[in-house]
C-alpha cells in the first residue's frame, strides 16, 4: 500500500502576515479596474497643488514666524519642502512601479507585507479623515471670523460641549460642507476634477496676487531688526533674521510640514489616471515645485511686509491689509482662502474611498467598501462613509486636536514608502531565478559579514544572500535612525547639549552614514520602473532621517492616540482581513491544487 506524502494546507501565521504582493500580479490586476480613466496630466497636477496648497500660504506663514521663526520661516518652509521633495520622489518611482489605486498600501504590500501594508492603509484613512477634518474646522472658522463669529456663538449659547477632550460646540457648518462635497465626489470624477481645475486656478491666482501687492510694501529691515529696536511687551527673541536660533528653524519646520501634505492624493490615481506611469510621477513632481514656489514666496512677501512679532497666527494677510487700510485686497485674501481650503478637502476626501476600495479588493476590509457603482463609475458607498466619518470628526473635534493627529500618520507613510524603495532596488522578488541563484548555507563568520556587508567581491547580480543582507542593512540603518533622530531631538529641544549627547549623535551619525555606504555597495535590481529615484540609496536614507526627525517633534499625546488608532486597526486585521485576504486564499488554492495533482498521480502509480 502507498504511503501519500504530506503536504501543509497554509503557511505559518508569521509568512502569512508579511506575505508580498509581486509587482507583476499588481499591474495584471490594474488592467482589469473598473474606476473610469479620465484624469490627464493637468487633472493630476491640478489635484496635487490643491489637495497641498491652502493652510501653509493663509495661515501657517503666520504662526511659524511669531511663534518660532521670525523671518527664517522662509527656511522652515524650504526644509520642510525638502524633506516632502525626497520622499515625493520615492512616490513616483512606486506610481511608475505599480499604477494601482491605493498609495502607500499598495506601495507597501509589495516591498514589505501584508500586515504592514494593512497597518498604512488603516494609518492613511485616519490621516486623510482628520485631513479633510481640520480643513473643514479651519473653513468654518475662515467663513465666520470676518461676519463677528455669529456661528460659533448661536451654538455656544444653545448647544455647548462640555467635554474635555472635544470641541466647544458642534460646528454644524464643516459637517454640512463635507456632505455637499461628498456628494460631488461620490457624483462622478469628472466633474470633481473640473471643480478642483476650477478651485485651483482662483487659489494660485490669489496667491499671485498677494505676492505682486507685497512687493510694492516690502522693507528688508523686518529681515534684520536689532534686538535693542524690538518692543518690551512682544517676544522678538533675538532679533535679527534668526531670532530664535535654529532650534526654532527645525521647530517651525515641523509645523510647515502640515501645508505639504496632501501632494501623494495623486498617487492614489493609479486606476483613474490615463497614463499612470508616466503622468503621475511628473504630476507629483510639478506640483512639488508649484507649492514649494508658492510658500517660499508667500512667506518673504509676508516677513518683508510687517515685523515677524506683530504678525497675526490666525489669519496674518489680511491683518497686515486692515493695517494698511486695503480693504479691497482683504477681502480678496478671504475670498480666495475659502477657494484654497474648498480644493483641500476635495483633495483630502477624494483619495480615502481609493484607498478602502484597494483594501477591500484585497479582502482586507469588509467588501462594502469595493463596491463601484456602475452609473458613476466610482465607489459610491466607499466615498459616502468615509465622507460621513470625516464630517463626525469635524464637527466634535477641534481644529488644534485634529491637526496634531494629522502629520503623524503622513510622515510615518512618507518613510514607509522611501523603506520600501530601498527594499524593492535591492531585491529581485520577481524574479525565480534570485530564488536559486544563491543556495549556500548562511555562515556566520567575521570576514565573511564584512566581505558581503561591503560586497568585497564587487558583484553586481542580485542574488537572495545580498537581497538579504541588504534587508538587513536597512532594517538595521531605521533602528539607528530612530535613536539619532531621538538624541538629537532631545539635544535641541531641552537644552541638553553637553559632551555625553554630543558623543553619542557623533557615533550615531557616523553610523548611519557606514550603513548607508554599504547599501550603497549592495547589488540593485535591473528591474527598474519608468521613473526612478536618483542616487539611491541616499535620497531614500535622508528622507528616512528627516521624517523620523520630524516625528520626534510630535507631542506624546499625539503618539499615545495614534497608538489607540493602530490597536484598534490590529483587532479588524485578526478577525476578518487575516480570513478573508485573497492573498491568503489564493495560496492556499495553489497548494490545494497541487496537493489533489499529487494525490491523483500516486493513485495512477498504485
């Protein structure tokens, strides 16, 4: 009698949580999409600069530069541009890689696994949720400070919250708008582009237009004001363009950073983009540089204009116009802010049912959400709840509550995505022949660690041993990073400058740059995208240390809620995206398949 060989149903619980998407499978399942592809280069453009350009120009120009800056807000905003700049990079080689819907998700289940993957989705919906949030907060607040708050206070008077950790009053006003507007949305997406085309156009001319007027009111001695000159009663710091040194340069830049998010709402076009891999790389890339010119701009007009301690945080344009008696271009500025934050919650909303809709494709979240309807061609019902989430939240929250939870979420996606560019250029996951190319046994041995942490043999194939140690290099280069960033924050921050932190931000640093030199020896993949990331591995390094820095600025408030958000997404992956993921499901077909073969073909032998 035979005996039948033993084959596993299913993997080990660890390779099924970090089981990889291949790039090939993804770009398969892009060519059977059923979103509509109607958005051109201009459309994507046009949704990056208005999904991005709105709080950073009307408001944070302001309150960067009396609370930490001074003049040198200019340089708060451009490092904050280069840190967006880098991992907006990482953003298209990944669009050019895989034109699928779902961003950093999508991105991430391909160069990391699933549950990391599951855990940025989850991190990006509360992201674009408190987004579109905040934004509607801040509309509400734009649209009722110039008519004499009457809004905020009929609902203080007869519907006051008195809890702690929610708003004053319920703002009725951002609920009803993000309904409106969801309703657009859920509509069709040709004619939200067209209204974000429209937006976009009155938010960038109004832009033009405070930077013209500012030039004829400019007066370089706000960039240089002594300290003796500076009045008693107002916080001047230091005087001067550095005011408050550059510990108040990196503050102020953590701040700015809030006005770049929004840019990767392109990135979430992959099935709705007519030419995916070519336009949404430069579509990313345009509207980097739009927005980069836009703030820098805006930010010297304003410092020029009027002393960086008289500059008003909420709304400082127009506060410098009432002192100049221009009406007209007060209520210009107002006019056009409106327009701004309008583009931004379509910008933040459009992407959220994107990403459910990838999820729920994937069986990682309830099958609701990748429903599309067949009229619109959208996912209608993906699109009416996460509007009807985001519209909850602004009207409970605050806007300063839900700005804070905001940035996190966006630069943790930010380094995922620069991770997973290291992992994929270093790594041939489609490719069979990496699997048998390198079956030696893995000896642990002093020169032998050496020889392929700095690839002495100057090989230039990728095999699974470098693909390996590469992994290895990286995982270890994040760890160090997140020590760095930590010392050096507390270094800056605290006043905590002495011999010992000093030592040990030198071994650190010198560290990450030893570790950066040897990936940099590894062999890369030939598979190479359309666009790609120049001088790899650096650029995705940096933008590594630079978002890990700015999240060692967050409050542990922010940390401790964010942590809530993540539990509370860890307990939906375990009881139903873990069981339903078509992942998960499908290689448990191909093993059953290959099991019943076996048995059919030892029943033939018998």
């Amino acid at each position: 009698m035979t005996e039948f060989r033993s084959y596993k149903t299913d993997q080990s619980f660890f390779k099924t949580i970090f089981r990889r998407k291949k790039e090939s499978d993804l770009v398969k399942e892009s060519t059977k999409q059923q979103l509509s592809r109607v958005l051109g280069l201009v459309d994507l453009v046009s949704l990056g600069v208005g999904s991005t350009l709105g709080l950073g120009a009307y408001v944070l120009a302001g309150e960067v530069a009396v609370k930490f800056t001074g003049p040198a807000v200019v340089l708060s905003f451009a490092f904050a541009a280069v840190a967006s700049a880098l991992s907006g990079l990482c953003y298209a080689e990944f669009a050019s890689r895989v034109p699928k819907a779902g961003s950093a998700y999508a991105f991430s289940y391909v160069g990391v696994g699933e549950i990391v993957a599951f855990l940025i989705g989850w991190d990006l919906i509360l992201e674009y949720s408190i987004g579109c949030a905040s934004i509607a907060r801040a509309l509400s607040g734009h649209i009722d400070k110039p008519l004499g708050y009457p809004m905020k206070t009929f609902f203080l008077e007869n519907f006051p919250l008195n809890v702690s950790f929610l708003a004053p009053y319920p703002d009725l006003f951002s609920l009803t708008s993000i309904l409106l507007l969801t309703l657009l949305i859920a509509w069709g997406m040709r004619e939200s582009s067209l209204l974000n085309k429209i937006f976009t156009v009155v938010n960038l001319l109004t832009v033009s237009i405070v930077v013209v007027s500012g030039l004829f009111k400019i007066d370089f001695y706000n960039w240089n004001i002594p300290k003796d000159n500076i009045p008693p009663n107002v916080n001047g710091g230091e005087g001067g363009f550095l005011p408050f040194g550059w510990s108040g340069v990196f503050l102020g830049a953590a701040t700015c950073f809030y006005g770049f998010v929004g840019f990767d709402a392109v990135a979430t076009t992959g099935e709705e983009a007519k030419k995916p891999t070519r336009d949404i790389p430069l579509a990313i890339v345009i509207s980097l540089v739009i927005i980069t010119l836009s703030y820098c701009s805006v930010a010297v007009i304003l410092t020029l204009m009027w002393p960086y301690y008289y500059q008003d945080p909420e709304a400082p344009f127009p506060h410098i116009y009432r002192e100049l008696d221009w009406s007209i271009l007060e209520w210009i500025v107002t006019i056009g802010a409106v327009f701004a934050l309008f583009t931004n919650m379509i910008g933040t909303l459009f992407p959220l049912p994107r990403i459910l809709y990838s999820m729920a494709s994937d069986g990682l979240l309830f099958k609701v959400f990748s429903k599309v309807d067949a009229k619109t061609k959208t996912p209608f019902w993906g699109t009416f709840i996460c509007g009807a989430f985001a519209a909850v939240l602004s009207s409970l929250f605050d806007l300063q509550q839900l700005m804070n939870m905001m940035s996190i979420g966006t630069l943790m996606a930010y380094s995922l995505v620069c991770i997973c560019v290291l992992i994929l250029r270093y790594t041939d996951y489609d490719d069979e022949d990496c699997k048998i190319r390198d079956t030696s046994r893995f000896q642990v041995s002093l020169m032998r660690l050496l020889s392929s942490s700095f690839n002495f043999s100057n090989s230039q194939l990728t095999t699974k041993s470098s693909a390996r140690t590469s992994i290895i290099i990286i995982l270890v280069y994040l760890v160090v990073t997140i020590c760095f960033c930590s010392v050096v924050s507390l270094t800056l921050n605290h006043g905590q400058l002495n011999i010992t932190t000093f030592t040990i931000s030198g071994v650190l640093g010198m560290s990450l740059l030893v570790l950066c030199y040897s990936l940099s020896r590894q062999p890369q993949s030939t598979n190479r995208p359309t666009f790609n990331v120049p001088f790899v591995p650096f650029i995705p390094c940096l933008s590594v240390v630079l978002n890990t820095y700015l999240m060692t600025q967050l409050d542990s408030s922010t940390w401790i809620r964010f942590t809530v958000w993540l539990f509370i997404g860890i307990m939906i992956y375990l009881c139903y995206g873990l069981n339903h993921s078509v992942e998960r499901l499908n290689h448990r077909r191909k093993v059953d398949e290959t099991y019943m073969k076996q048995i059919r073909y030892e029943i033939q032998v018998y």
